[in-house]
C-alpha cells in the first residue's frame, strides 16, 4: 500500500455560535489534543488515566464482568436543576395573550353593540357626525380584527425561511417600529443624535453579513414554493412578498388603534351628540348608549396599543429574545430558533386556551422541527438538539428526552445518510447528537438496535480504496480530504467517535463487525506514515483520527466469548492490520498514546493463535516490541507502555514454537536477563523467559542455555517478594532449572546467597498462603508444586525436607481445593484460553509421588 500524503485539514463551518468543529471534536475526546506545547502534560495524563483504569488487570488475570471492559462512557455528574430560559418566553407570549383576548373581547363586544344597539336601534336618530365616526370606527375595527387574526399567520410564515430575508423579517419589523420611538427620544433628548452606534447594533449587522452567505447554502425545495417568498401579485413584487405583508399588518394595526384612539376621545370629549327633545321618546337612550359604544372602543384600542408598549419594551429593550437565546447558548443563528418557537407559543395562546402555549418547551419544539419535510425546520431543530446535547447545562434532561424517543433515535440515525452538500449541518448535528446519545449506556444498545444504525454510521466514514486491476492486487487508500464544499473529515471523526462509544457494549461490537466493509474502513484510518508521526507541525486532528481508530480496533479486539473471537479473527484477516500498527510501534515515539493502543491491539489478536503467528511472521513486529520493551532512554512517564509490550511479547511466546525461535533470533536473551532487575519491568520479563523456555523446542534448547544466570536473581525474587512477582519467579524458576545440571544448580544456589531447605520452606509457605486458588495469582499453586518436584526429583534429601515442612499435608489440601480457575494460562474476561497440558490434579499426584516413594 503506498503512503497517502495527509495536508492540513480546511474544515469550514457553516453556523459560527460554535467553536470549530475539529475542536469540539477533540474537546470530546478527552486529553486528544496533541500540540506540541502541550502534548507531554497530556499523554502523562493519558498514560496514567489507562494505568489506572485497565494497568492491574491483564490477559494473565480472570476479570469478571464488571471489569473485564473499561470504557470511555460519559458519567457526567449531575447538574442542579436549571430552570429553563423558554420559560421566559411562555411566561411573555401568556401575558401578550391575555392583553389580546381581552381587546378582542372588547372589540367584539363593541362590534355588536354598534351594530344591534347604535345602527339597528338609533340608526335613524343619530346625528350624521356620530353616525360617520361609528361607521369608521367599525371599519377601522374590522379592519384590525381582521389584520389582527391574520398577521401572527404572515408572521409565523416569515420565519420558515432563514435565508438572509426570512432572518432579517422578524429584524426589519421591530426596527422598523423601533426607528419611530427613537425618533421620540431624540426629540426629547437632542444629544442622542450624536450618540455612537450601539456595540449591539455593530454586533448585529456584523453577523448579518456573515450569516447570509452561510444561510444561502441551506436546501432549498425545487418543486414547491418557499411561503414567504411568494409573490402575491405580479407587480410590485417586494412589496406583495409574503414575508412583508406581516409588516403592513402590523402598521395597518397600528394606525386603525391610533385613529380609534382619536375618534373616540374627540367624541367622549366633546359630548355632543345632538340635542334631545323632550317627549321624544325614541332619542332618550342614545345618549347612553354612544357613550358605551365610545367608551368600549377606547378601551379595546388602548388595551392593544398597551399589548404593543409591552411588547416593544420586552422585546427591544429588555431583549428578552436576546437573553433567552445567550442562555440557551444558541449563538447568533439560534435567534432565528427563538422567535419561531415564541411565535408558536404565542399563536396557541391566542387561538387556544390561554395556558396552551406554557406547554411547549425547546426540546420538544427541536423534536417536532426535525419530524418537519421542510428544510429549513429540520436544520432550526437539528442546530436547537445538537446546542443543547453537548450543552454541560442541558444535555442530561435534553438527552433523556430523546433517548427514550425512538422515532427521533430513527430519524438522527436517517441524517447521517443525507450527503447532499446543502444538507451538511444537518447531517454533522445528527451525528454530533448521536456521539452524545451512545455516550451514555443507556442508550447504546437503543442506538445499534435500529434496523440499518451501522450502514448509517458506517457512511459518514470517507476512505476511498481503488479496485486493484486483478484479483492478485488490492488498490490503494485514498483519504478523501475536506473539498470546499464538504467537510468529510469532520464526519469521520463523529463516525469513529460513534462507533468508539457504541463498542463499549458486547452486543454492539458483534454488530460492527458483520457490518459489511465497516471493519476495513476502520483500520484503514489506522494507518499512519512516518511523516504524519515525526512531523512536528501536525494537525491535532490528523492524530486524534488514528486514536480514535485504534480505540475502537482496541475495543473490538478484546471482546470476550464467542463474539471476540469471531472478531478477532476478522481484525487479523485484513491484511493492513498489523502493518499499520508496525509502523506506530517504528515511528511513533512522539506518540506514546498511540504506541500503547497498538501494543494492546496486539496484545488482544494474539489470543488467537492464527492471529499470534500472523503477527510474529510480520517483519518487525517482534523487534520493534524489543526496541519499546528493552529502551532505557524512555521518560518514565512512558513505562506504561514499555510494560504493554512486555505483555505483547509474553503473549506472542505463548504456545507459539515458531515465535519463540524469531525471538532467541533477536539475541535479546541477555537484555531479558537483566531486565529483571528493573521492578517496573520485572514481572513482563520473566513471562517472556517463561514462555521462551516452555515452547522452544527441542532444537533451541542450547540457545537458551545463557537463561541458567537469571536463576540468583530468581531466587532472591522468591524468597523477599510476594503476590503477582512472586507468582511469576517461581514460575520461571521451574523452568530455569530445567536447563542445568546438579552442580550448576548448587552453584547458582550459593551465588543467590540462598540454601535448598530455605526455599523448600518458602514453597510451603506459598501453598499455606493460597490455600485456595486466587484470582490475582490464579497459577501461583501450579508453578509452587511445578518447582517443588523438580526440586525432590533424583534428591533424596529435599525429598525428606518437605516431609518435614508438611508439604504432604498442603498438596493434599490442593488436591481438595483445585479448580478451572489454575488450569489456563490466559484469560478473556473471565472465560479462560490456552490450557495447560498437564492438568494441576496430575501434578499433585506426581509429587505425592514423589514424597511416597522415598
């Protein structure tokens, strides 16, 4: 495969509330940004985060259920409840109601009034100045009860769009009544004509203009018309657009409530309604009855213009729309969000009930939006879900809501197939949501259940692999890099943070590996040249892409059961796996983290033996696991994953004749040796020792000759350590002796400082100890009884020493006691691999044997 140049990433971002979207990536991820100023304080952290989760508990180890996978899922502590900024906007669109319903009334009341007491009773009677000042007033009336019932309508349909008019309609509407009372503040207040532009003003038309070429990329529908566009009549168009009739409305309102205002004042003012004989029995009440009609129509207009006042005051002034929205965190763009979700809230207070519109509340209104076949809705519900969701305030409740939603669940999982260009930010909000929502255990499995879930996630992975020319070929990798029109590497990482997060479920990990073609796109983002990991300059992203793979590969590989297996053969079989790990152990020294994820990569496929040769016969692996395990120029904040690859070793040893044999190759024997003087690397050294000296093979038997000088320090180890050292001494002790004769032995014996008796009583102490198997040192009782014989084997003298010790008595204890637990060398979970070809019982019996016989 030839190397792919990766350059620097462009990735743009339509909406500009939010950060980058690359940093909100790596502020997911935790401690991947990778800068060069920073990087080292990171990757201790990294590195002594994994110690702690995962370092005590290895393949040599059972682990039960709840240990035998550590995950990355989000446990955010739970937030004090918040009171929710929408409120604030229900609490307003109840208070402008009750001023409508009660106007409404009184115009409706003063309707009939005129039209059955005034028109069909004095009709005739009236004087002809108060017949013409009831007829324009009823017009006027009607005219605005009719605006009135319409213009919520023309206001609500101005907000479908937010391309640069449909943003700028609810704007130009309120300025446009906001120039007017400005104009009254300058008359009272000269000095205001100098004043400076306000920082808002600047702020508002500054996003204006930056807004406008972003929203023009939203889709727009081809075959139907866009409400507020439409052009009512042929000329005049922008006058006749939809989305400014709502404009005239609100002024036709406001002029009919001032003329209302007028007429009605000037005739209750004036109280001159003719003069009224007496005896004219027909003229007695017309009086009265004016002065009501007057009276309703004042009041019903005075009640609108103070519904208008209050209006312009919270919403100019106070800037509650403003507020709501910087609490929201919404940015910029999500005021388009909050006037849409005012207006419905205050359109079902005016048309229903009164309390209809308390009911509503953002995440539903996002909900139902995304539901939406309109565009534009779906991108206000999808920008309204994805704040909220990856908002510290809001994500829990937001989160709730949806994950217990499963339409919704199906309808996110439905964006991430959108690729068409103009549907970009709705499809990264969906996945943005989705990588929150599988974040939380609860709602894994709810996510990976939805029929197609993978194929979806799996699209939003863009690596292009050409078809080679024949069937003995594979063509190469292409990363497909940011075009100027499409993030793809934005979505690539949401995919494989997805998928990192959905693998932290058993069931999910079998999913993703029968998804068809997943799993090769995966380790393809594993690849990473020389010049991606020496070069100082590079892009945090480029390296957090190979992390998030690597964790991903690192989880599926070490699924436990059935299932890992199945997948562990599948991650071997694709023929990049291991020599893409290959070159992060060769050329990612800069990149401990990296390096740590691939050893255990390693680690995890070498429990398949194919698996465990095929990495063995792959050129370099062996020795650049030595080059890592074996430097002693390593920070030590890096010794986590030198003793990863001690562990990768031990395990590549393990049963394998033909691995053994590459490693004496390597002449490494001596090095091994003396790493067992290093406490840190102690324990991994003497597995590897072990496993050499178990599966050699007859043939290298004289090459591991040199292993007879390790045998003071093993004995010393026996005698002062304990637990998982020990464990491990006594183990390779048995084998070490193996190579030597009597007199080698008695040597070694001196040189060590130590007598024969003195360990015969340790091994019994040992077995006093573990009078049960433990799980911590599962093989400890195995290797004691495995040294034990070889130590009464053709000497008769140490036979009668552990008569005496009551070795006896403990081997038969043993024999009560044994379990499956000492009968494996490895574990996956708590499931355990590679069993031992003598059973533990046979030992026992061989070394009662043993003290029976003499």
């Amino acid at each position: 495969m030839t190397k792919t140049r990766i350059q620097n990433l462009n990735i743009r971002y339509y909406t500009p509330s939010p950060p980058n979207p690359i940093l909100n990536l790596i502020h997911m991820d935790r401690g991947s940004s990778l800068d060069d100023d920073t990087s080292v304080h990171l990757q201790i952290n990294e590195l002594r985060k994994l110690s702690e989760t995962c370092g005590s508990n290895t393949i040599f180890e059972p682990q039960s259920s709840c240990e035998a996978r550590e995950c990355n899922a989000e446990s955010v502590p739970s937030a004090p409840v918040l009171r929710a900024p929408e409120k604030k906007l229900t609490l307003f669109a109840l208070r402008l109601s009750i001023f409508e319903k009660s106007a409404t009334g009184l115009g409706t009341l003063g309707f009939i009034w005129a039209t059955v007491v005034l028109l069909g009773g004095f009709a005739i009677t009236l004087d002809k100045t108060d017949f013409w000042f009831i007829t324009i007033i009823l017009l006027i009336e009607g005219t605005r009860i009719f605006s009135r019932s319409h213009e919520l309508e023309w206001q609500h349909q101005a907000t479908w769009s937010i391309t640069d008019a449909g943003i700028s309609s609810f704007r130009a509407l309120r300025s446009s009544s906001h120039i007017l009372i400005k104009a009254v503040k300058q008359t009272f207040n000269p000095l205001s004509l100098i004043r400076k532009p306000s920082h808002n003003t600047r702020e508002v038309t500054q996003v204006d203009h930056l807004h406008v070429g972003r929203w023009n990329h939203s889709r727009t529908p081809t075959r139907t018309w866009i409400s507020s566009d439409v052009p009512l009549l042929p000329y005049g168009k922008w006058v006749f657009l939809s989305r400014n009739i709502s404009k005239v409305l609100y002024w036709l309102q406001l002029l009919s409530a001032t003329a209302c205002v007028v007429l009605s004042s000037t005739r209750l003012v004036n109280h001159n309604y003719g003069e009224v004989q007496k005896g004219d029995s027909d003229k007695r009440n017309r009086q009265s009855a004016l002065n009501i009609f007057y009276a309703l129509a004042l009041a019903e207009a005075l009640l609108f213009l103070t519904e208008k006042a209050y209006w312009e005051w919270k919403v100019i002034y106070c800037k509650l729309l403003e507020e709501v929205n910087k609490e929201c965190e919404l940015g910029p763009s999500g005021m388009v969000s909050i006037k849409r979700f005012f207006y419905d809230a205050y359109s079902r207070c005016v048309n229903g009930s009164i309390f209809d519109g308390l009911k509503m509340d953002m995440v539903t209104f996002a909900i139902d939006l995304l539901a939406s076949s309109s565009p534009d809705e779906q991108l206000i519900g999808a920008r309204i879900l994805r704040q909220f969701a990856i908002s510290a305030r809001y994500s829990d409740d937001t989160l709730q809501k949806i994950g217990v939603n499963l339409s919704v669940v199906e309808r996110l999982v439905e964006m991430l197939n959108w690729k068409d260009p103009q549907e970009e930010e709705i499809r990264r909000s969906a996945a943005e949501i989705l990588s929150k929502l599988a974040g939380k255990r609860q709602n894994c499995l709810r996510v990976a259940g939805i029929p197609g879930a993978m194929e979806s996630i799996s699209s939003l992975l863009q690596t292009n692999r050409s078809s080679g020319d024949g069937a003995d070929e594979i063509g190469e990798k292409n990363l497909i890099l940011d075009h100027a029109n499409y993030s793809f590497w934005t979505f690539n990482h949401l995919g494989l943070l997805i998928l990192k997060k959905l693998a932290c479920d058993h069931d999910n990990c079998g999913k993703i590996g029968n998804t068809r073609g997943l799993l090769p796109k995966i380790i393809d983002f594993t690849h990473a040249g020389e010049k991606l990991l020496r070069d100082k300059n590079v892009a945090p992203s480029q390296i957090l892409t190979v992390k998030r793979s690597l964790q991903l590969v690192q989880l599926l590989a070490s699924t436990t059961g059935a299932t890992g297996k199945h997948l562990r053969k599948e991650i071997s079989e694709v023929v990049f796996t291991i020599s893409n790990i290959r070159y992060i152990l060769r050329h990612g020294e800069k990149h401990p983290t990296l390096q740590k994820l691939s050893i255990e990569i390693l680690t995890n496929l070498a429990l398949e033996e194919e698996a465990r040769e095929r990495i063995g016969g792959t050129g370099g692996v062996l020795k650049e696991l030595f080059t890592i395990f074996l430097n002693q120029g390593m920070p030590e904040h890096q010794n986590q994953v030198r003793r990863s690859a001690g562990e990768a070793l031990a395990m590549l040893a393990l049963e394998s004749r033909a691995n053994c044999h590459r490693i004496l190759r390597l002449q490494v024997l001596e090095r091994l040796i003396a790493a067992l003087e290093f406490p840190m690397l102690r324990v991994t050294a003497a597995r590897i020792l072990r496993n050499l000296c178990t599966y050699r093979g007859s043939d290298c038997f004289y090459l591991l000759k040199g292993v007879i000088a390790a045998a003071p320090t093993v004995l010393k180890a026996i005698m002062s350590e304990e637990n998982k050292l020990q464990e491990v001494m006594v183990g390779l002790a048995a084998q070490v002796f193996k190579h030597m004769t009597s007199n080698e032995s008695s040597i070694m014996f001196e040189r060590a400082g130590i007598k024969e008796e003195e360990l015969a009583k340790a091994l019994v102490q040992i077995l006093e100890k573990y009078r049960h198997p433990s799980a911590k040192v599962p093989r400890i009782r195995r290797f004691t009884i495995e040294l034990a014989i070889w130590m009464m084997h053709d000497n008769v003298k140490n036979v009668y020493i552990f008569k005496d010790l009551g070795m006896e008595k403990e081997l038969e204890g043993v024999l009560e006691t044994t379990a499956e637990l000492e009968s494996f060398n490895i574990f996956s979970g708590s499931v355990g691999l590679s069993r031992h070809t003598t059973a533990i019982h046979s030992l026992v019996e061989t070394a009662l044997n043993l003290l029976k016989d003499q």
